[in-house]
C-alpha cells in the first residue's frame, strides 16, 4: 500500500557504519544478523561484526538455489557458532547475538574487506577442518 509519502527509517546505534577493519586477525562481537534478497531471486543472512575499532560485514548463502552452496553456508555458520562458544545445535540466529568470535581478514580481488577464517575466541589458533574438500571460513 502506497503511504502517499515517506517515512525515514531510523537505523538502531549498532547498525551505524563504522570504519571497516583492517586486514589481520580481529576478536570481533556479532551485533547484527538479519536476511536479504540476492540479486538471483534467493536469500542470505548478512551478519555484521564489530568491535571499538571498526567492522565487517559477512553474508551465509543459506537461502541459495544450489544445495551445495547451502551447505557450504551451514557450516560456515556452524563454524563462527563453534568458534564463539555455542554448543550442540541451534535455530534461532538470535543465539548468535552479543557473542564474541576471532576473524581473520584480508582483501578479495575487487579490494573489499572479508572474512577468510572464523578461529576460537579461546584461542588464536584456526579451527581445525579435516574436511579438504570445503573452503576455509
């Protein structure tokens, strides 16, 4: 239904751009998770990571038309669920929130900040992955 006029939308205080992290390894807290549409007619959550000195946006393709890239994408959060101290299983994304995880940054090709690797918030040592055929998160 058309308002017939505009409404702006107020974004709370953690979802206000910061400066984005630099490439290295950063212990980061998960202050956003929400979904949105891909440019394919699919999904992904899009979860973004903060700390006092910037953040970064990370996307899980979830919600993908390929059952691999699904996959992939569930054990990618697995993963950063691991890494920030939840165990056995889980379903809502809110149990996600306030946690705190390791994440190891570097440029892709097209000069943007990502994350390469989720690590044990304990320690600074990588999860261990014996499955060589998935890439690294």
């Amino acid at each position: 239904m058309d308002l017939g006029f505009e409404i702006e939308i107020e974004y709370p205080k953690e979802m206000i751009q910061t400066s984005p992290l630099t490439p290295g390894e950063h212990m980061v807290e998960i202050l956003y998770i929400g979904s949105k549409q891909t440019r394919k007619g699919g999904w992904m959550l899009n979860m973004k990571l903060a700390n006092d000195d910037g953040h970064v946006w990370d996307n899980f393709n979830i919600g993908h038309a390929s059952e691999s890239t699904r996959q992939s994408a569930q054990k990618k959060l697995g993963r950063v669920a691991r890494c920030s101290g939840l165990e056995g299983s889980f379903s809502n994304t809110n149990d996600l929130l306030n946690r705190s995880v390791i994440v190891e940054l570097g440029t892709n090709e097209k000069g943007y900040i990502e994350v390469l690797k989720y690590k044990e918030k304990s320690s600074l040592v990588p999860v261990i992955d014996d499955d060589d055929d998935e890439p690294e998160f």
